[in-house]
C-alpha cells in the first residue's frame, strides 16, 4: 500500500509541475565531502556529474583550497556557463562547511555562522546564508550543517538551539546537511535518533523525505544521516528529494566519500495539490469496470487452446 502512496503522490506532483507553468525551480544539494579521506580531484567528478543545481551545502571541506576546487566543478557543463561562487565556514578546523551558490541567478545578501549553535565551540557552527533570486526577487535562507556524531548530548543540543532560532526566522528556509540522525532506512519511523524530533518539534523544520530511502553513509549502519529539511513559507513549496546512488559508490575507498549527495527539487509558486476525493459511488464504478474487464479477459483465456 505504501508503494502507491509513493506512486499517487509523484504522479500527482509532476501533473501540478506541468501545470505550474509561473512556478520556478530551485534545485540543493547536500553533500559530505569526508574531507581527509577522500581526493578532492576525485569528489569534484561527482559534482561535475550534477546539473542544474542552483545550492551547493558541503559538509568536511578540508580548507578553501578544495572548497575551491568543488566550486569550480559545480560550472562544469553547465547551460548558459554560470558563474559559482563559495562561502566557507571558519569552524570545524579540517571539517569545515561550506556553501557553493549559482551568483548568475542568486545574489548573495549576507551570510553568517551561527556560532552559539556550537557547543564549546568544539564543532561547527551552522553556516547559513540569504539569498535573492535574480529574475523573480524571492528571497531565502539556505543552510548546511554537520551535526556531532560521536557526541550525542552535543547533537541533541545543536538540534534543540536549531529549532529555537529557526522558529523566529521569516524567510523561507532550505537546510540540508550531515545531521547524524541515524535513521533506520527500514525502521526509521520507530528507529532513529532522539536528535530529529528536537529538530522537527511543532513542525518547525519539516523532512522533505525521499520515496525510496537507502544509506547514505558507507557503515555498519544501515541509515540515512543526510536531511533536507524546510521551514517556514518553504513548507508550502511543491518539493521533492533523493538520495543520489552511483554505481560503485559504496564501499567506500580512500578516494571517494563515504557518503552519497541528497538533491532537494522545489518548485517555488506551484501549489501543493488537494487530497484526492475518493467516494462511494466512485469505488463502485471503478469495481464495475475492473469486473467487466476481468470477464473479457476470461472469455479470452476459454478460447484459447489448452
């Protein structure tokens, strides 16, 4: 049954995008970069290999020189050649964040690190930045954050004070990022870690969940740590995410991140789509039909030879 409900609702979904036509895209990325254990020259193909994408949210950026290198990569094939640009985050020492953004279609307004979201300054600040969108004057807030993992009195904390701030803010907001939420790819609903409902609590910041959930991390567990989430006027954005898997991606080597990119699609202006209306007397007409099909269908098996 949860099958179709992912089926309905794509379809669903992709009938109000073409019917949207003022609706704008905006397309993120969140992705764990595992600075240290993998070669930037070889982390960058990844991002060569993604198109159209307007955000870039980079967790373990070892330093500017291979933030650098990604954002040269995020141009690479491009339409139109846009020009990227790169904010990087001062904390996390060699784990650092960073923000890559399209400045062909997004002008950057401010930026800054929320740096009382770190406890003991032992981790790293959320880096979080305001955009504008250049043709339609939209405004957001676009966010990365790589939460403690080995710490999760820490982590518990960095989701409560995330929440907290992110309730008083009043622009749309997209954050993605390596929450370490561990949750379960098959159990999730039931298993995960206690960091995620302080986040979410009174529906602040809202899971744009994938239909088909896998890890997102090469580890003895098997969860997602990666998150898009939205808040405020962004909730209302007919969204959709995905966890991209490459061929080969996992296991892991020294050369390659341990963790696997989540795209977040939305579509800014389209309406999010009405429940179905599901009656009595539709269900009925819909069982008449299926009934006189399934009567062909047996007339048609009588018929043929044994």
């Amino acid at each position: 049954m949860a099958h179709w409900k992912h089926v309905f609702a794509a379809l669903t979904a992709w009938l109000v995008l073409a019917a949207s036509s003022d609706a704008q895209q905006l397309k993120v990325i969140g992705y764990n970069v595992e600075s240290g254990g993998a070669k930037p020259d070889v982390v960058k193909v990844r991002i060569e290999e993604a198109d159209g994408i307007d955000l870039w949210g980079l967790s373990e950026v070892q330093n500017d020189a291979a933030a650098a290198i990604f954002q040269a990569a995020a141009g690479v094939g491009e339409t139109g050649s846009p020009v990227f640009k790169r904010i990087v985050g001062t904390t996390g020492g060699a784990d650092r964040l960073a923000i890559l953004f399209n400045e062909t279609r997004l002008e950057k307004l401010s930026h800054e690190e929320l740096h009382g979201i770190n406890p003991g300054g032992n981790f790293r600040s959320p880096l979080v930045a305001r955009f504008r969108i250049r043709d339609s004057k939209q405004e957001l807030l676009f966010m990365v954050n790589h939460l403690a993992r080995g710490n999760a009195s820490a982590r518990h904390k960095q989701a409560e004070l995330l929440n907290l701030w992110a309730k008083s803010q009043t622009l749309p907001l997209v954050a993605v990022g390596d929450w370490n939420f561990d949750w379960g790819v098959v159990d999730g609903d039931v298993n995960r870690d206690k960091g995620y409902d302080l986040l979410i609590a009174n529906d602040v910041f809202r899971w744009v969940r994938p239909p088909n959930l896998v890890k997102t991390q090469d580890s003895a567990h098997n969860s997602v740590l990666d998150f898009v989430f939205v808040v405020g006027a962004a909730k209302s954005w007919l969204g959709s995410s995905e966890i991209i898997v490459k061929q080969g991606d996992f296991p892991d080597n020294a050369d390659t991140s341990d963790h696997r990119p989540v795209l977040g699609t939305f579509q800014i202006g389209a309406a999010i789509p009405a429940p179905p209306v599901v009656t009595r007397a539709a269900i009925l007409e819909r069982i008449q039909l299926l009934e006189a099909e399934l009567a062909k269908l047996k007339q048609l098996v009588q018929q043929l030879p044994p």
